[in-house]
C-alpha cells in the first residue's frame, strides 16, 4: 500500500504568504511543496504559484531554511 501525500485546502495561497512575509522557506514548507509537485489533480492556477516559487528559490530570491 502506497502512502499518499494530501494538500489541505488552501495550502498553497498559505505558504506563499509565508514565503512573502519570511522570505524564506522552512522544513514544513518544503514538505508542502513536495506534496504540491506529486498532486497530479492541482489546479493549474496552484501549480504556476508552485513553479514561480520554485524558481525563486533556484534563483536565491527566496532562503531555503535547513
């Protein structure tokens, strides 16, 4: 039996809040965001959000808190 990883709703406009206001992003953030990227049924709204996110992390706009 595979595990499956489930967003809660709204969890996406929550952490980019989070990131906008911290300016980073944290563990549970993280977690978040590999549950985004694995949830093939995510508006796609939700999914532009994730991938702007992303590349501003892979561009050093956003800290990766460890």
């Amino acid at each position: 039996m595979l595990n499956q990883l489930q967003l809660l709703p709204g969890a996406i406009s929550e952490l980019l809040a989070s990131v906008a206001d911290t300016g980073r992003v944290t563990l549970l953030d993280r977690y978040g965001l590999l549950a985004a990227t694995l949830d093939e049924n995510l508006p796609e709204e939700e999914r532009l959000a994730v991938n702007r996110l992303l590349r501003a992390i892979a561009r050093g706009r956003v800290e990766v808190a460890f």
